[in-house]
C-alpha cells in the first residue's frame, strides 16, 4: 500500500514506537498514511492500542522479517 511518510523504530523499545509514530502523525494531514517499521515485540499490542485511543486506522500489519510494519491512517 501507499505511504505519505515513514518511521523507522526499528531498536527502539516501548514506548518510543508509538510515542515517535504520534509526532510523526501530528506533522500529516488527515488521511494521511504513515507506514512504521518496529521490532519491538510490545508494539503488536501498542499500535493497534494507541490507533483506537486515538481515532487513528490502522490500516493493517505485515511482518518482514524479524519486524513487522504497520500502517497508520491519521485521522
């Protein structure tokens, strides 16, 4: 899928992913994609936790690798 911008939290651990991923999302416009690379493992529950707080779509997750990616649509 399309992204508009992305974050690399690939060795960062919880709660930074999520915690960068919301500055990343505030600079977007609504509607906006923002596509995350995280190995953390905390952040399989964190995104999916911090999308619905706040009102974000997460658009879905695939694993690569020894990550996983996920997609962020801003509100």
């Amino acid at each position: 899928m399309d992204h508009d911008a992305e974050l690399d939290a690939l060795g960062l651990l919880c709660p930074l992913p999520v915690l960068k991923a919301r500055k990343r999302l505030q600079a977007l416009a609504s509607g906006q994609v923002l596509r995350v690379l995280a190995d953390d493992p905390a952040a399989l529950i964190d995104m999916p936790h911090f999308c619905a707080e706040a009102g974000h779509e997460l658009v879905g997750v695939t694993e690569d690798g020894a990550h996983h990616i996920y997609l962020l649509r801003k509100a």
